[in-house]
C-alpha cells in the first residue's frame, strides 16, 4: 500500500453546494492550487479577452460554456508549475466530454485523479443559498451575505470597491443553471462511481463540518490506492 505525496482531486457539486469555498480551505490545507474555470472564465470576461467575450453570453444565462473552450484553458493551467504537486478542480469537468478529454489530458502528463469529492445538496436550499452570493466588480473576490459575510454588504473587504450579484446567481437563471447540471454534470457521479473515485460528503452544515467530512474523507481513502 503506498500513499502518493501527490493530491489531484476534483470537486463535484450543483452551483451553490460550496465547491468553491471548501476547495479554497483544502487548497491552503494541502497547498495544492485551486484550478476553478468559473474563476478563470470570469476573469476573461472582466478583461474582455476574445474568450471571455465568447464565454459570456453563455455564462449569463446559465448555460455552460462550449467544452472546447474549457478543456482548452484547463490543459493550460494544469501544466503551470504550481500545479505540479496537485490540484483541485473546482467546477471541472462539468461534461462526460470533459471528463474523457480530462483523463486522456493526464494520461498524458503521467498523471491521475486520486478523489472526487462530490458535495450533495439539495435544489431548494441550493437556491436560498445562492440569493445571498456577492462578488466584487473589481477584484473578483466573492462573498455570501450569510455564511462569508463581507464587513459591509455593498463593499469589498479586499479592496474596497462595489459588490454586485452576479447575473448568473439570479432566481431564473440559477434554475436553468440546475437543469443543466442534472442533465449533464449528475452523470459524473456514475462515471467516477464506476472507477470508484467518488467521495460523497453532505453539503448541509457549518462550513468547518463539511471540512472536516471532506478532509476525513479523502484521509481515510488516501492509502486506498496503491
Ligand atoms: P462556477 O463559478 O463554477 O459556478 O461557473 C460559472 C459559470 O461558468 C457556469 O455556469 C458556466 O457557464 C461556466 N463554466 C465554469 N466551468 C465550466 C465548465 N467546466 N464547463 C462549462 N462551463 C463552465
């Protein structure tokens, strides 16, 4: 039994379950990067590159952005040098399509997926939770009113500029953004089941308990695999 220094996790979950949040605390707690291509999308946007321009249209109105598009900007990130000792891929794949080019991507660099952490919540209390999301216009640093409150609701703690919602954590758009993940992101749990990388972790609870759950989880498997 040998257990690899080497952390490649992904994180699985509907909009709102809370990936982003817990890949940031096991990112600082295993110092492996947190790869979100939410994140890097929306920085596109912001900086109007022709990717960003492209992708936008779709992510305001809940639709996931053409997998080209994202495999592309994950085998660019996933050969910088930060990402050598591991990673967390957080909000990728979101495709069965993904999920292929991704394991033909690491086969290629030598390299496979350890865990994937599927955080589990159900649709209602997704879309409570999401009415309470802010993210800064400038820094792109996000928020909730409840659980990650910023010191003023309006102003980002980071850099002082306005938070606004984004037009994809609004009611309507939230809800095709859930078709969307029960019609093409749900069959990933079967996929990864079958090569018996899933780790299920309830989404319900404070955020240092999913924590907990999540980094016990991935400890009690890590020896699993030699
Ligand atoms: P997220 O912050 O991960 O919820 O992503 C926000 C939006 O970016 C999604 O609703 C999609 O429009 C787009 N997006 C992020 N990751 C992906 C992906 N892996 N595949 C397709 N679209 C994505």
């Amino acid at each position: 039994m040998t257990c690899s220094e080497n952390m490649n996790l992904i994180f699985l979950g509907p909009p709102g379950a809370g990936k982003g949040t817990q890949a940031k605390i096991i990112s600082r707690k295993y110092s492996i990067p947190q790869v979100s291509t939410g994140d890097i999308l929306r920085s596109a946007v912001r900086e109007s590159t022709p990717m960003g321009i492209r992708a936008k249209e779709y992510m305001d109105s809940g639709a996931l952005v053409p997998d080209e598009v994202v495999i592309g900007i994950v085998e660019e990130r996933l050969q910088q040098p930060d990402c050598e000792k591991g990673f967390i891929l957080d909000g990728f794949p979101r495709t069965v399509g993904q999920a292929d080019s991704l394991a033909r991507l690491l086969e290629g660099f030598g390299k496979r997926i350890d865990h994937v952490v599927s955080i589990s919540v159900d649709d209602e209390e997704l879309l409570k939770r999401i009415s309470g999301r802010r993210t800064c216009e400038k820094c792109g640093k996000g928020y909730h009113l409840i659980f990650d409150p910023p010191k003023d609701p309006a102003v980002c703690d980071a850099c002082g500029s306005a938070l606004f919602q984004r037009d994809d954590d609004k009611e309507e758009t939230m809800r095709k953004r859930l078709v969307e993940y029960n019609s093409k992101t749900a069959p990933l749990i079967q996929y990864y089941s079958e090569k018996s990388l899933l780790r299920v972790v309830a989404g319900i609870g404070s955020i240092e308990d999913i924590c907990d759950n999540i980094i016990k989880t991935i400890d009690g498997c890590r020896c699993d695999n030699p």
